[in-house]
C-alpha cells in the first residue's frame, strides 16, 4: 500500500487565500496519484483466461500522455460567462431493473436501497449537537482542519487548469464545515487523496475527514463513522457514444470495463461483471478510467451517476448509459472513535441544507451540478432528509 499516495496539500487561509505546501516527497505522491494510471487487470475465469496484475510500462507511458488528453477535456469543459452548458443525465432516480440486450441476459435487480444486518438504513448518523469533544478540541487547538478531498472529480472536487485552485461541490460543503467548527475564516488543509486511500488516511488520523463522494455503505460503517446523508447518487455505465454497449447487460461481454480500486463500482463489478463476461480494469482514480478509455485501452467505466456526469460534461464523446445501477448515499467520513465530531458535522450539514432556496446545499447545488444532472422525474433537486440513530 502506498503510503504517501495522495498527499499534495493546499492550505487556505483565512480570507481565502491558498498555497501549496509539499514536500519533494509530497509532490512525487501527487504526481503518482494524478499521472500514471496503476492498472490492475481482472479477466473472467469463465472465458479460460488468466488474471495478471501488475504494471505494463508501456501503457503507463500512453497513460501519462492520456492524462494530458483528460487535462485538456477538463479545460475545454470550464464553461465561460454566458456560455451554455451541456446537460448529462444523471441524479438519484435509479430504476430498479436494467433491460435486457440480447436474449439470455439476465435482469439485474440491483438499485435498491441497501440495509444493514442490524435492519439499519446506513444513511442513519448520529444525533447533531453544539458540544465540543477531544475530537473537536483537537482541530480546535490545531487551529486549522485537515479534509482528504478529490482534485480530478469534475464539479466535485478538481484542479481548475487556470488557477491550480482545488473547487466543486464538495468543497463548498467542506468550507461549511469548517466555519461550525473554527468558526469565520477558517483555515483549511485541502489533501488531495485517491479513493483507495481515503479508509486508511482516517484510520491513521492523517486528515481529519474525508469529504469526497464517499458512498456510505454498511460495510464501510466498519471501518468508519460517517455524518448523514448529503446527496444521493448510484453507480452507472459511462461509455463512448460510437459503442455497442447498451447497458449492464450482456453487452459487456468481452468489454474492458474499468473502475477505481476501493470504490462502490469496483464491490459492483467484482459481484456482478464477471457474469457478463466483463474484463474488469481496477485504477487508482475514477478519472485514470477516462483517460484509458480515450487511449483506448478500456470501453467502458462504471463509477457513481453524479461523477459519472461530471466526466461526460467533459468529454462531450462519452455518454452515461441506462439508469443507476444502485441507489448510494454521500457523506462526510470520520474516525469511528471521533463521535463528538460526527455530530458537529451533521450540525454543520444541518445549516447547510436549512434555508431553502437560499440554503448552501442549493447554492453549491447551482454553482457546480444544476447545468449537468437531469432528475429523470423533472422534481426540484434537494437534498437528501437526514436519518438519525438516536
């Protein structure tokens, strides 16, 4: 496991000024997370073949030069005053089968919401409250707020290729919480970290959170604690337009279909592309998926329907196919032992959804996702209500 995968810094300082901050050995990390794809290979027993994995140095030279291809996507993509924006389909209405392609493929009856063994909705956190814990303290007396965040999620979390600075949704959502809990101006550490890092960097209390379109899932409940929900989203096929795949079907038979190690889309495809007859691709970031799809080295990739349309504002040749696959809440993850913590966070998340139309749920929601997600039942975008387990 890479230790210091991810660790790029940004710091923002009161007023809303940043720098970076990286060490030679912090800035090595960046560039491993964010340039060469680490493909792993997973091919189907069913069709005889066998599961290498490992590097091909060759495809990481091509990757390296794709991900200049994913920066210039993502330039062409940044919309300019006045201009229109492309809509994606996308959102939180998933259906509950996926159509047949050709005859003998079988009907998933995935997208249903998951319960916990203990009869749970894993969207469930605990009660919000004002009082301040060692958690709380900790950043407190540390004056700023460590938060693993994503820097190549269009609209989510990315690096605008005019000012460096890391923006989107979640860290609107990021800076919401950290004025709960240092109150006006505060000081933020911005970690860019990959998904199959963001578990660990909790666990080791490298960051203090991790705000990045993290599903929260019972598993996953396990290892860390999470606030309530604060946007709903499911994992969805994302392909070129010219192909023939048609959905999560049979037509994947045969296809290279990639996801980032660590995600849902990695769970989903482990349990059900090998039955397709899918070879299935595992990189270190959603967005590595993109950039061997434009080299042509992958058909296909499944990630979550809200990024899912972030990569197809961005690359106007990709389209998400068929409905989400699952339903699967976002939130904000935490160590599981910080309680005091999730709790100020979900009164953080509290204010951020109050306050209707004027609240920062839908500002962010305007700013960053409302020219990109159609809601297949034409309803208002909001936010997911709030479960609570006491």
């Amino acid at each position: 496991m890479r230790r210091n995968a991810g660790a790029g810094r940004e710091t923002e300082r009161p007023g809303g000024a940043r720098h970076r901050t990286e060490s030679r050995a912090e800035s090595r990390a960046v560039t491993e997370e964010t340039g060469v794809p680490t493909m792993r290979t997973t091919r189907t027993a069913e069709h005889g073949r066998s599961r290498p994995r490992g590097r091909n140095r060759l495809a990481w030279a091509l990757a390296a030069a794709g991900t200049t291809l994913a920066a210039v996507m993502l330039a062409g993509a940044l919309p300019q005053d006045g201009e229109a924006r492309p809509a994606v389909r996308g959102g939180a209405d998933p259906a509950t089968t996926v159509s047949d392609h050709r005859p003998g493929d079988r009907v998933r009856h995935l997208a249903e919401r998951e319960v916990c063994a203990d009869g749970r909705d894993p969207a469930e956190s605990l009660a919000p409250s004002p009082d301040t814990g060692v958690a709380v303290r900790r950043i407190q007396e540390r004056g700023e707020l460590v938060v693993g965040v994503d820097q190549n999620s269009y609209l989510w979390g990315y690096r605008t290729p005019d000012t460096g600075k890391i923006v989107g949704f979640d860290i609107d959502l990021t800076r919401a919480i950290a004025t709960e809990l240092l109150g006006p101006d505060p000081r933020i550490v911005l970690r860019a970290v990959p998904t199959s890092e963001r578990v660990r960097l909790i666990q080791d209390r490298e960051v203090d959170m991790v705000v990045r379109t993290m599903s929260i899932t019972c598993d996953r409940w396990q290892e860390v604690a999470f606030s309530t929900a604060y946007f709903e989203a499911g994992q969805q096929v994302l392909a070129p337009r010219h192909s023939d795949i048609t959905g999560f079907d049979g037509s994947l038979d045969g296809a290279r279909v990639c996801s980032a190690e660590g995600s849902a889309a990695e769970d989903l495809l482990e349990a059900e592309g090998r039955a397709l007859g899918a070879e299935l691709l595992h990189v270190g970031n959603h967005l590595d998926c993109l950039v061997l799809i434009q080299l042509g080295q992958a058909d296909a990739l499944i990630t979550d329907s809200a990024l899912a349309a972030g990569h197809a504002a961005q690359d106007p040749g990709m389209h998400l196919i068929g409905d989400p696959l699952t339903l699967e809440p976002y939130g904000v993850a935490m160590h599981l032992d910080d309680t005091d913590l999730v709790r100020r966070v979900n009164r953080a998340l509290e204010d951020f959804r109050g306050g209707g139309a004027d609240s920062g749920w839908q500002q962010a929601y305007g700013s960053w996702l409302a020219a990109h997600m159609d809601h297949a039942n034409g309803s208002a975008p909001a936010p997911p209500d709030p479960l609570y387990r006491d």
